[in-house]
C-alpha cells in the first residue's frame, strides 16, 4: 500500500536522498522547506524521477513556531491522514543564533518545531503510522535554562542537547500513545554525513548520504523496525542502542517535557 509521507528538511541533504528513495517506490509526498525556489527545485526534480505518487510542497521556517502552526494548519486542510511523518529539518551553525524570542535556534529547530508539528498532525494519523525523529550520535545532558532561553551554549553543545532533548520527547510520546498512535523512533542516520550542515560544521566532505536514506526509509516502514517504539536506533552501529545515559532519566524527561510546553504556550 502507497503511503503519504510528510518530509521535513527535504531540500536537500539526507532529506532530499530520503525523498528520492520515498518517489522511486511510488509513495506521495509531502515536501517542507523554508527556501522557497529550493522548494520548487526539490519538487521539480522529483516529479522528473520515476515514481507515481504526488509531490506537495509546503513552506515554514521553522525558527518562527508561528510558521510551524501554520504548516500543521495547511497540511490538515488538504488531507485526511498521513501513514508516516520524518522531523529531518535541522540546524547546527548559523549566524543568527537567537530567535525574536530570544530563545536557541537549535533547541527551536530540532525540538521545539518537530514537538509542535508532531502533536498538531497526531489527528492524523494512526496505529499503523510511524513518526521518524532525527536524532544524532552527538548528544549531551539538557540544561532547561538553556532550553528555555535564560543561558547561552556553544554551538556544538546547544546542538548535542537539542538532540538529546529529541531523543527523550521521543520515549516519552511513544508511551503515552502507545497502542493508540503511531510507533515514534529516534534514529541517528549516520556521523559525518555528506550534508551541508557536516560540511559547514566540520569542514569535511562528509559519508554518503545514502547511508542516512537508507536507514531512514527502513524506519519508515520495515518489520525491523515495528517493535522499535520509542527506542533509538543508532545507525553507525547498525543497531538499536541507549541514547545518552541522561536520555533515559524519566524524571529528567519530564521536566524537560514541562518546560517545552511552558514555552508553547508563552509562544503561542
């Protein structure tokens, strides 16, 4: 069965490689990036490549949370359900590092904007569907002041924590829907992946991306992966594994939990 796939991130890197594997098996596609010719260049030359399904594009940035309740917004309006969800949009360096809120760009990217569109589109979908969180192999323990805004953190360490933090909201939505909702599985693709952002951030060619595709799309619908809620699957070992040590503190994850719904709400 053909499924409907909402992309974020699918401009280019491993989340364009994703798309190109997701069009080859006849699966429709639900496109998001924030650069719109890039939006229309990634779907233009998707619908060149074999493959039966539609291909939607969808705009937001995801540093503005106003963007992301307006994407989830969109998105609702135009379809009835949506079998898989991939939250690939991410950022690492950047030169505006703040939002207009004032809060870390990382933590809004990589947590903030995947939590908000995740929880707006859950309607959509159902036991059968599967939400694929981009997780990293670098992750740290979370400060909540730095999540919330009142400490700043280098780059890289803003970066690590705002993966964990992923990686934590993953286990913990996994078992409030559990046996109501779609699987939710963190996945670190690979290190050191041939994207922009491994290449601006460490200056270095980087591994092939299909490597990150591949998994992803296995995530996405494979009996591997169908008793892998809430787990986090680490892609450089090939296997399931434990996150971060602090990744698995329940009470930790629901601090966290707390602050993050705190901060949509004083964002709203």
């Amino acid at each position: 069965m053909k499924k409907i796939i909402l992309l974020t991130g699918a401009t280019d890197g491993i989340g364009f490689e994703t798309a190109k594997q997701l069009r080859s098996l006849g699966h429709s596609l639900l496109l998001h990036g924030r650069n719109p010719s890039k939006l229309d260049a990634a779907r233009s030359r998707l619908i060149e490549l074999p493959g039966e399904g539609d291909v939607d594009g969808y705009l937001a940035d995801f540093s503005r949370l106003s963007d992301v309740r307006k994407l989830a917004e969109d998105i609702a309006g135009k379809h009835e359900r949506i079998d898989v969800l991939i939250n690939n949009a991410g950022i690492f360096h950047t030169p505006h590092e703040r939002t207009e809120a004032g809060l870390d760009v990382r933590f809004v990217v990589n947590l903030l904007a995947p939590y908000l569109l995740t929880s707006r589109l859950l309607p959509l979908m159902n036991s059968d569907g599967r939400v694929i969180n981009l997780s990293s192999a670098a992750q740290a323990p979370v400060s909540l002041d730095a999540l919330a805004g009142r400490t700043r953190l280098s780059a890289m360490d803003a970066y690590a924590q705002s993966k964990l933090a992923l990686t934590m909201w993953t286990r913990s939505l996994a078992k409030e829907l559990a046996g109501k909702g779609p699987s939710v599985i963190a996945v670190n693709p690979g290190s050191l992946l041939a994207s922009k952002m491994v290449k601006e951030g460490f200056g270095v060619a980087g591994n092939d991306l299909r490597i990150g595709a591949d998994v992803l799309v296995r995530a996405a619908f494979s009996e591997e992966f169908s008793n892998a809620n809430g787990q986090y699957f680490d892609n450089d070992s090939g296997r399931l594994s434990n996150p971060h040590p602090a990744g698995l503190d329940d009470e930790k994850t629901a601090e966290l939990i707390q602050v993050v719904e705190e901060i949509l709400t004083d964002n709203a």
